[in-house]
C-alpha cells in the first residue's frame, strides 16, 4: 500500500519559488500556496498541444493512454 515515490525529471521540484502549483509532468503538487485554478477547456486543449501530462493550474491529466 506504500505509495511509491517516481523520479520526475520535471526541475520544478526543486525550484524554491515555483509560480505553479501543479508538476505538468507527474500531476504532483509543486507549490502548495498556490491555489488551484478552474480551466476551461480551451487552456487544457492548449497544454495538450504543448505535451504537458498534467494541467499545472488544477492538476488534471490531459493525456491519457500509454504515453509512459
Ligand atoms: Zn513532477
Ligand atoms: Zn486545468
């Protein structure tokens, strides 16, 4: 039941001062006083163009499958 702790390459991890609260990688919290944002989905039609897994303002996956 322990969750395992998956390297993320994304460097916004180890940033002090992220301006997101979301990893667009991992879909992780990276800033947590940062308060979540409501998309429309035009904004998450413009993330999955640029290939993020996960919406950094309200944390949902934009692309599923078997991308990894
Ligand atoms: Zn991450
Ligand atoms: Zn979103």
């Amino acid at each position: 039941m322990s969750k395992q702790k998956k390297s993320c390459p994304n460097l916004n991890h180890n940033r002090v001062n992220v301006q997101l609260r979301f990893c667009a990688h991992c879909g992780d919290i990276v800033n947590k006083k940062i308060a979540p944002k409501e998309c429309s989905e035009a904004t998450h039609a413009q993330r999955r163009k640029g290939r993020s897994f996960h919406c950094v303002d309200c944390g949902e996956k934009l692309i599923t499958g078997s991308a990894w």
